[in-house]
C-alpha cells in the first residue's frame, strides 16, 4: 500500500478479523501479567512549570478542583479572569483516588522545558543545551516499554501526544545504542495537524505526493515517516502493516470528523478549547480506538506565566478540568476502566521571585530558572484503581523527584529487569499496596 496517498483511497479498515477478548470480573481486559501493578499507563505531563504555590499550597484558592481536595475561593483580583467551565467530569477529587506527593522535586539540571521534559521522558538527569533536532541521549520510556516488555510492546500500543513546537515530537526515541526509531511511540501533535491548515489542504484536493507546499510535506511526512511499516534511513517508528493500516484509518476518521465541524469544540468550553485541552481531546480519542498500555499526553498552557499571572491560573484551571476529563473517559474505555494507572506531575516549577512584568490585574509574572528553588519543587499525583494504588494518601516529606516516574511505569509495567541498569531512579513504592 502507498501510505502516502491514504486519504485518497476510501474505506481503509485495519486488516485481520476482530476478536472479542474475554473480559475478566475485575473490568480487566487480560489479566495482568507477569508482576504487572496495571496493564495501562496514562502519564499526563501537566501544564509546563507549575508553581507548587498556586497548586497544591493554593495561595490563590484551590485552581485544580478536579484533581485537589478543598474548596478555597480564588482570589478575588484574579476571579474576573477565569473562563467558567463545565461541571467536574468527577465525582469527586482525583486526589482521593490515589496518592498525592506534595513534595516532589525536579533535583538536578537546567530547569527549562528542554530539560524537564527529557528528565521525564527518559528518568535521566541531562544538562544538554536547547537542540531541536538531536534526538535524547538516554532511551525513552517509550524504547524501554518496547523493547523489554514480555512480549515485546507493540508500536499502537506506545503514544506521544504532544505539541508539535520546540523540541517535543523528537522525544518519541533516543539516539542510545540499541534503541532508537525501531522501539519508538507513535507521536503526534494536534495542534498541527488537525488545524485549518491541513483542513484547507485537503479541501482543495490536492495530491498529497507533490512537494509544492511546505504543509503537503508535513502532512505526508507525518503519515509515511511516523507510522510506516517500513524500517529504513527516513522511517521513525516500526509499525506492522496492519498497525499502520489502522492507525491510518483512524487518522481518516479524525480528519473527516475535523472538516464536519465535530472537533471545534466537543467539550463545550466557553470561550472554545486551549491547546491542553486538544491534546487531551486527541489522547482521548487514541485511547478508546488501541487502548495503548502506555500513552504520554504534553500540556503547555500554563508557560503564558512568562508574560501574564492571571492567564497562568486561568490555564491551570484548564488542565485540571482536562486531566479530569481524561480520567473518566478511561474509567468509561473497555479494557482500561480499573486496570489503568494514572501520572500526573508537572516537569519544573517556576521561580519565587516574580520578573518585571504586570498583567491587568497588577499580578507579576513568573519564570523558571535554575537559581530559583521554587523552580524545582513539584508535585506528582499517581490514581489508579483500589486494591492497587492507596487511595487518598498525601506524602507531605520530601520523597520522590522526576527521574523516579519512568522506573515507576517500568515496575507498573513490569519491564524493570530490562531497563536494569539505565535508570538512575527508583519507584514510587509507597503510592501503592
């Protein structure tokens, strides 16, 4: 099959015959194997640099209703600048359906996003300077998943959703020897691709062959280098023919709901969906079609700190809504209702002291930088079913800090004996039973 030329055919289907698979009384879709804690992994890269003064300390009210026990009123200079949202997705706070660690940290390195993201992406300190086009020193969670589970993870089974700026889409694999583009995840980034430029490209029918402009390129770029079966000098991940078939079916799906006007906003958030939000929407969607055992999902919204205090908060509002969001679409996915663990941490802080700049409500910005010690203190939030996660715990020590989040999906995963070795980091033993 000519995979660049996919969305020219009609009626791609995944190829084999469909099975049901037996359902196990515990909601589990197989059992659990090996010394697998749960047999999906959600890992939600919350916000990008999160003040642990707005969040879990709620100095300006509680901002994360969704996910944080309390109901503090939000300050009243920065009420006015909060979108109103639908009700909580919950029933009551993610919090109480897991274990919250208060005093998390992100210890060693440069704390910028670069460095935050690839920290937790790979469980490895990195000091390496800003490169958007080298691929990470030490292997992802990703190659790690798919090289050492038993059986080896297959490529629809291993996601990374995120923005399709800087340097994000190249942290679906390393350059470490051994690993690389054959055990990667399928990465894709909605903001670019499900976005009125590719809409107005495949309005006019264009062949999605021809090199005349620049976004043709992307778009067949995206479907041939990233999700072909084909291992070669220009192929990214190994996907099976049929893994290949059926991600593009599903991509036509995504694209033919698009140009309907059925992605504008399905929520139905006033003011319409930031990009957090979308990236959840897309990770959604991937996890009722594969039902991935691992998925990342990247949320930046919070980074307008920078510039504007308020929009900051506003956006935190939002990805707390949008991770609720997430988790009950899980708990109503056959397959990863109670048998799917959730991650929630933010990559770095943001600084104490303000910089120079003033929103419209008089509040300061903020930055993140290494001198700042507020800029490495975090939060991490692992929910996931009883029985298996302790429920509505709060570490209030000092205990954890980012290199720890792969070691903990490798032993909820069980592929901790083939990762022996790398992983500087230990597990997060004490979120479960």
């Amino acid at each position: 099959m000519k995979r660049r030329n996919f969305i020219k055919k009609a009626g791609l289907t995944a190829v084999g015959t469909l099975v049901l698979p037996y359902i196990l009384p515990s909601g589990r879709l197989f059992a659990a194997t090996g010394n697998r804690k749960a047999n999906h992994v959600v890992f939600c890269l919350f916000a990008s640099g999160v003040r642990n003064l707005e969040s879990i300390y709620k100095n300006d009210g509680n901002l994360m209703p969704n996910l944080l026990n309390g109901t503090e009123a939000i300050s009243s200079d920065i009420i006015n600048s909060m979108s109103p949202l639908p009700s909580s997705p919950l029933i009551q706070p993610l919090q109480n359906m897991g274990t919250l660690y208060k005093q998390f940290r992100f210890s060693s390195g440069p704390t910028g996003h670069f460095n935050g993201h690839t920290t937790a992406i790979t469980g490895q300190h990195t000091n390496n300077t800003l490169s958007l086009r080298e691929h990470p020193s030490f292997p992802t969670v990703f190659e790690l998943y798919r090289k050492h589970s038993n059986p080896q993870g297959a490529a629809k089974n291993c996601w990374w959703v995120s923005n399709s700026s800087n340097l994000y889409p190249i942290l679906n694999y390393s350059q470490f020897p051994g690993y690389g583009p054959e055990f990667g995840a399928n990465q894709i980034s909605p903001s670019s691709f499900f976005s009125s430029r590719t809409k107005d490209i495949l309005d006019a029918d264009l062949n999605l062959s021809s090199n005349q402009k620049d976004a043709i390129g992307d778009i067949r770029n995206f479907l041939d280098y990233n999700f072909g079966g084909a291992l070669d000098q220009f192929a990214n991940v190994k996907n099976t023919l049929p893994e290949a078939e059926q991600i593009h079916a599903w991509i036509k799906k995504m694209i033919a709901e698009y140009k309907s006007g059925l992605h504008n906003n399905p929520w139905s958030i006033s003011g319409g969906m930031n990009g957090d939000m979308r990236n959840v929407f897309y990770a959604e969607e991937i996890l009722k079609e594969f039902a991935p055992e691992l998925l990342v999902v990247n949320m930046t919204g919070v980074d307008v700190a920078h510039t504007n205090f308020s929009s900051y908060c506003n956006n935190l509002r939002k990805a707390d809504w949008a991770v609720a969001h997430l988790w009950s679409v899980i708990q109503s996915t056959p397959g990863m209702a109670n048998d799917t663990i959730l991650i929630v941490a933010p990559e770095i802080g943001r600084n104490g002291q303000p910089n120079s700049l003033v929103d419209a409500n008089g509040r300061f910005a903020l930055d993140h930088t290494s001198s700042d010690p507020l800029a490495r203190e975090i939060f991490c939030l692992v929910a996931g079913p009883p029985g298996v996660v302790n429920q509505g715990k709060v570490v209030t020590s000092v205990e954890g800090e980012s290199i720890d989040i792969v070691p903990t999906i490798a032993d909820i995963l069980d592929f901790k004996n083939g990762a022996a070795g790398i992983l500087p980091g230990t597990p997060l033993n004490s979120a479960f039973i």
